[in-house]
C-alpha cells in the first residue's frame, strides 16, 4: 500500500503543468487577437486553459514530448485579468495574475537598446541615458509592464525557456532597464491611453548573425565569413560566445518564439558595420524568417538607423536604408538617429530622441496617428545649369537646423557636388520651395551630390515636424 502510494504521488507530481518565463504573473497580452500560450506537462497530459475574461474554457493535450499550446481569444484593452492552467490527470491549478490586456511591443538589438536608463555601477559604456534622474521620475505606470530576456548565448542548440519575470513599470524597475524600451512604452502608453507590454531582448556587441537561426544561413554563401571568422575556439577565450552566429537566436530569441506581439522595434547594425555591404540582404533573411516562425498575419518591423560616430563606418547606414527606401520587405519602416550621435562614443547617451521617433513611427503606422514619422527622403535630383536641385518626400516645411536652434534656408551641414571626375566639394546651398539647391563655383556641372556620408556627421536638414533628413548618396 505504502507503495502504491508513492507510485501514486508520482504520477501527481510529474503531471504537473510548467509555463515559460514569458507567461506568468504581470504578462501583458496582446488585444483582440487569437494569443498563443504554451508549456509542458507530461505526455498525453490534458491541460485546461481558463480566463477571467472569457467563460470559455480551452483543452489541449500534450504532445510526446510534453509540449502542449493553445491560442485564447482575447478582449479589447483592460486589467487585472488571470489566467488558470489545470492539470486533467490531477486536478493542479496554476494561477498567472495581475494580467494587462493591451499592445505589446518586442524590443529588440544590441547596446544601443540594451543600455540602461541609469549608469550601471562598474560598467565603463553604460554610463546612463542624458537626463536619467529627472525621466526616472515619470515612471510610475501600473498599466505598463516590462519583460527582459536574461541574457544567454548557446551555439549548439535552441534553447526551450529563458530567463526573466515580467514587472511594474516603476521608479525602481526601469532603473536597470532599456532606456529606449522604457521610454518607448511609456511614450506610448501615455498617446494610446491603454495598456502597454514590452518585451526587452538585447545583447551588446552582437552582429545580425548572431540572431538568425543556422538552418537558414546555412543555405546561402553570404554567411561563409561570419562562419570563418567567428568560430566557437576563437571567440571563447575573448569572451565574445555571444558573436557565435544564431548564439542568441539559440538562447534568447527561440524561448519567445511565438508570443503574440503588435510587432517589432530593432537597434542594431554597428556591429556589421565594418562589412555592411552585406548587411541589407542578411537583415532580410532575419526579419523574413523571424516572421515565419513567429507564425503572424503580420509583424511590422520598424528599425533605427544607428547613430554616426567617429570610428564606425558611415557606409552602415546607407545599407540599412536599402532595405527601406528598396522596398526589399512590406510593414517595415526606418527612422534615423543622424543627428544624435557621439563623435567620441558608440553609445550616445540622448537616448530620448530615438525612442520618440520609434513611438511616432508606430503610432502613424500602427495606430492611424496623425503625424509625420519619416523625415525628408531624396525623390529626385535633377541638373540645372551649375547647380542641382533635390526634391525631397516627407519634405513640408523644409528648413536647415543652425546650432544657434535657428531654423534656415541655408548653412546644410554635410552636404558634397561632384561633377563626372568624382572629385567632392563642400557645397554652397539653400532652401527654395521645398527643395535643395546645391552647387560649387569649381564644379561647373555637377552630376552627383552626397549628405551625411561620413563615419561622424550631424545631419541638420529637416522637415516642419522635426524629423530629420535621411542621409543619401546620389552618383
């Protein structure tokens, strides 16, 4: 009997439900949508999914594996919701509580989004985003809530769960929390009047390689380099696993595969910089296979053009606008931080402009808000004697930005003519109804007109919403 008992006691024990990281107390979950929720339990298991905003109760039954997931419908914005998990075989209940039933963002990149609101203690780069003690005082927001993805790299496998627990948007909490991500939720939040859920998973110093799962790069000969030159035995002793191409895909990216988001917002590329001639076709195949997996109708991404400075090559962000301004994907969308870099550090710590342009993005994209998200992008340029004129999309308002904080029709910074030889002139300029006219006097007839090329630069040409231009190369 005594035996039997335990046997008994077994079985209870081992039928029990576990949940991913991601689902669990405080988890925001996207609105009127069909959400995915999953786990494992043991084999054959039947598991019971109820909410408390719904009487309709879901039954699944795991797989052979014990995996088991189910998609429950969810309701318009509201909060204070939870949801029940029951074991068939024994009757268990697990309870996730204090549920927001809102829009959720992913947050994802290198250490650019990775860095923190407030300086982390030892850290020689992660000095704190400008203005950190007054924004960390308008950060009580219960109906905001924040996930971040532990950080974990592993390039043999893919990993099932991560690490991480969802919390309350507070004063404390976003202290060692993404400034962009942060202030991104909280900017929204404060426009849609609804609840926000965002999911951090960032890692600094991190390539787009190290995000795409091996299958798909195997597949094609643009990777050989990344596989050559970023080997396992040669990045252990530098400490740097995590450049281990498809080492974060494996560790942080898989265990969130699947969870229901409105879409994405990415800050990362400084990393592929010194190669950026392949960088549009590679950020491609991330966001094309990202969107296969994630199993989604749709999953807009919206991506920042990295911010210049002095020892990353400038060309980076001109292959980051191919993917955009080529059209090489649908619902993507590319802001600009050109005129908000650090000549002298890689991370700028003016952390607030980036994350208003990637709130103003997604509101005018994703919400119907009025506003004008892009900046001034070239339509076309055409000769016109001694000078060219440059017309502009996104262009209404159009004026040059003086440090004095003047708006102009001339003083563009940055901005070179060529003529056929090829030879660049800093050129003279001005504003005249909406377009750029450019010219130089030892340029009699040019041909060809570049802004903001350089590895550092601070573009000051922008649209009447404050949008700043983006930079182009015309040959």
């Amino acid at each position: 009997m005594v035996i039997v008992a335990l046997a008994a006691a077994a079985v209870q024990l081992s039928a029990k439900i576990s949940l991913p990281a991601i689902i669990s107390d405080n988890m925001v979950l996207q609105q009127k949508s069909e959400v995915k929720l999953w786990g494992w339990a043991d084999p054959g298991e039947e598991v019971k999914v109820s909410s408390s905003w719904s009487r309709k109760v879901y039954s699944v039954q795991a797989d052979a594996d014990g995996k088991w997931s189910v998609y429950v419908k969810t309701p318009r914005h509201c909060a204070g919701q939870e949801l029940k998990f029951l074991s068939g075989s024994n009757g268990e209940e697990t309870t996730v509580e204090n549920i927001l039933i809102g829009e959720v963002w992913l947050a994802s990149g290198q250490s650019n989004i990775e860095f923190w609101t407030t300086p982390k203690k030892g850290s020689a780069w992660m000095t704190g985003m400008e203005g950190w003690e007054e924004q960390i005082e308008d950060a009580e927001y219960p109906n905001v809530h924040l996930f971040k993805v532990g950080e974990c790299w592993d390039h043999t496998a893919p990993h099932e769960d991560c690490k991480g627990q969802w919390v309350v948007c507070s004063k404390e909490t976003v202290q060692n929390y993404s400034a962009v991500a942060f202030l991104f939720a909280r900017e929204l939040h404060k426009a849609l009047e609804q609840p926000v859920g965002v999911i951090l998973c960032a890692v600094g110093g991190t390539h787009a390689e190290s995000w795409i799962r091996d299958e798909v790069m195997r597949k094609d000969t643009i990777y050989n380099r990344v596989y050559r030159n970023y080997t396992p035995d040669k990045m252990a002793p530098k400490g740097y696993l995590h450049k281990v191409p498809s080492a974060v895909w494996n560790g942080m990216v898989n265990p969130i595969v699947g969870y229901t988001i409105k879409g994405n917002i990415w800050y990362q590329a400084e990393s592929n910089a010194w190669r950026a001639e392949d960088y549009a076709p590679i950020f491609v195949d991330l966001v094309e296979d990202w969107r296969l997996l994630w199993g989604q109708e749709r999953l807009p991404f919206y991506y920042m053009q990295v911010a210049p400075y002095s020892q990353l090559p400038g060309k980076i962000r001109m292959e980051q606008a191919k993917v955009w301004e080529g059209r090489m994907l649908e619902d993507i969308g590319m802001v600009t931080a050109i005129d908000a870099g650090d000549s002298l550090d890689i991370h700028p710590r003016n952390k607030l402009v980036p994350a208003r342009r990637f709130t103003d993005v997604v509101l005018a994209n994703e919400y119907n808000g009025k506003i004008e998200c892009y900046g001034p992008v070239v339509k076309s340029v055409a000769s016109r004697g001694n000078e060219l004129v440059v017309r502009f999309d996104h262009a209404k308002g159009l004026h040059a930005l003086l440090p004095s904080g003047e708006r102009s029709s001339v003083g563009v910074a940055y901005i070179h003519v060529a003529g056929s030889d090829g030879v660049y002139y800093p050129a003279f300029s001005r504003i005249e109804a909406g377009s750029l006219i450019v010219w130089h006097p030892d340029v009699k007839k040019p041909v060809k007109v570049k802004y903001c090329t350089e590895d550092y630069c601070r573009g000051n040409i922008y649209n009447g919403a404050g949008q700043p231009a983006y930079p182009f190369e015309i040959k």
